[in-house]
C-alpha cells in the first residue's frame, strides 16, 4: 500500500510540472511568440508587484501575456479540468466507458442555459457569482435529470437507451438553440462562439466568473472517491457495505453537472474531453479514483491547454474553435469505443 501510495505522488507530481510547463508554452506561443525567459519574467513580477525582481520594460509583450494570453490558458486547464472530472464521474456512476457531458446531452442543455441568458439579458449575483454559469448548471442539470429517467429499465441504466436519449436530447436542445440564432441575430455572432467551443474571447471575467464553481465541485467529487470505487462493485454490494448509493448518486450527478454547466459557460461546447481523457487515464492508472479523479483533472486541463494552442497556431493569424479540434480527435475515439468488444476499467 505503502509504495502505491508513493507511485501516486509520484504522478501527481509529474503531472503537475507538466501542467506548469503547459501554461508557459501557452503564454508564449501564438501570432507574436515570446520567447519563455521573458514570458516567465513577466509572470514572476506580476505575481510579486513592486518588488522589482526584474526591472527589464517588457512593453507591449507585458499586455499580451498577463491580459491576453495568461487568462486564455488558465481558462483552458480550468475547463479541462471540468470536463475530465465530469466525465469521470458520468463513466463511473453509469458504468459506461462512453458516457461523457458531451455525448450525453449535458453539455447542450448547459449551452441552452447560458444562451437563454445572454438573448434575454439576464443578469443577477449570487454569492458574487454571475448569472451565466448559474443558467448553464441549471440547463445541465435538466438535461441529466431528463436523459437518466429516459434510460432507467427498473432500477437500472441501460446503457443502449442512455446513448439514444442522450443523442436525441442534445440534437433537440441544439435544433433550439439554432432556433433562437434565427429570432436573435443582435446575439448570433455570441451563440456561436458558444455553439462552436472557443476560448477565443477570453479575458480575467471569464476565469473569475466560473473558477470558483470548478475548485468547489471538484473537491466535493475528490470527497467522494472511495465511494466511487465503491459503487463499482455495484449498487447491492455497496448497501451492503453502508453507503447510501441513492444519495451520493444524486449529489454526484448535480456535482458533475455543475462542473459541465460551468465548463460550457466559460468556453460553449466543447465536446469529448470528458470522453478521451478519464478512458485514457484509466489505462495508465487503473480505475482507482483516488488517483484516477486527480490524474484526470490535471490531464484534463493539460491536453486543452495543448489543443488550444495548436487550434490558433496551426493556420494562424487565423484561429480554429478548439472545440472544432476536440471533435476531430473525439469522434473517432468515440466509433473505436462502440465497436471494441470489451472496455478496460469496467
């Protein structure tokens, strides 16, 4: 147990110095590359204003990295770190290797949500928290409260249903979606840009208004692992052992939930991260998710740090949606995953 232990910190660790390596590339590259010595400067006396540590005048390339660039990464691990743990989450409670926000319809009910808001201005505080997100949990939460009744057989899941409610439900809420673009065209360009997935209109109100829902749920989920693990053995073994499955089921899927609705918020749809990344990661780690949870999480937001950046440099000036890029990658994945006989971690 003792060197299991020490194999985990050991990956967390090396996960995390790759996150930190991600975040400076992120910064650096784009249309105007600056060189990562200057970027890792300009990151260091904004962290320590007024102590001159380095009294070099960055000038413009000040702006790009902390205003610009700097909260367009931190955006994308925080989104990646949403969609990752969601997805997680989903796979383990509805024991399917192909359940994920996006596949499911959650991450469509979330776009619902926020885009209700932006046509009809909504705009309130709660707990200093914005609107949007608050509207995007409420649409995600709907949508897997509708999708999880839909594919009950009894008191079980049937993991057929579940994939065509889920597929029906999000080609019924985008076709609204679409719908409100025609009647709305003042608010087209912005439900697009939710539509499609980019982080190209990033800026520090998008990480403030949906880092603090993020940091929260997923802690809520870490709380929860071992009853994870648990709830794998399935529902009657883990009553027998004293959990309450109903429950943490339900407390759960509002977590997971809250994690894609604010996900969608901050970046629209951005479909398969919650698919690719927790399958991948199972591999490598098991399907423990004490460090499965975690390792998700951190490889989460590095894998959309890295598809971002490749999503504005491979044709720049000129940007692709990164959630163009995610699809790409996640569609096949998807069709490789029907088609395989067995599904490993379950």
């Amino acid at each position: 147990m003792e060197k299991k232990y020490l194999q985990w910190r050991l990956i967390s660790l090396v996960l995390l110095i790759c996150l930190g390596l991600v975040i400076l590339l992120g910064t650096s590259y784009g249309a105007v590359k600056v060189p990562l010595g200057d970027v890792f400067k300009i990151l260091v006396n904004k962290l320590a204003p007024g102590q001159g540590i380095f009294a070099q005048d960055f000038g413009p390339q000040e702006t790009i990295i902390y205003n610009i660039r700097l909260p367009r990464v931190l955006l994308a691990a925080l989104v990646g770190l949403a969609l990752a743990t969601s997805g997680t989450v989903f796979q383990a409670l509805l024991k399917n290797p192909m359940a994920d926000p996006y596949v499911i319809g959650i991450s469509s009910g979330a776009s619902l949500g926020a885009t209700l808001g932006m046509i009809l201005d909504v705009k309130f505080e709660f707990l200093a928290l914005n609107s949007i997100p608050l509207l995007a949990f409420i649409g995600a939460l709907s949508t897997v409260f509708i999708v999880y009744n839909l594919a009950k057989e009894g008191n079980k899941i049937s993991v057929g249903r579940l994939l065509l409610a889920g597929v029906a439900i999000a080609s019924f809420l985008s076709a609204i979606v679409s719908l409100l673009m025609v009647f709305n065209n003042d608010s087209m360009q912005q439900i697009v840009y939710w539509t499609m997935g980019s982080l190209s209109a990033t800026g520090w109100q998008q990480v403030q208004m949906i880092w603090v829902y993020i940091i929260v749920a997923y802690f809520v989920v870490h709380i929860f692992a071992k009853d994870l693990n648990v709830l794998l053995l399935g529902d009657q073994t883990a009553e027998s052992l004293g959990i309450e499955v109903e429950t943490i089921k339900r407390i759960l899927l509002i977590v997971a939930s809250l994690l894609a609705g604010a996900a969608v918020a901050g970046s629209g749809i951005i479909g398969f991260v919650g698919l690719i990344i927790p399958h991948l990661v199972r591999l490598l780690v098991g399907p423990d998710h004490r460090i499965l949870i975690p390792s998700s999480a951190l490889v989460g937001g590095i894998f959309l740090i890295v598809t971002d950046i490749v999503a504005r440099t491979i044709i720049a000036p000129t940007e692709i949606p990164v959630g163009i890029i995610t699809a790409l990658l996640g569609g096949p994945f998807f069709l490789y995953l029907l088609t395989k006989k067995k599904s490993v971690g379950f």
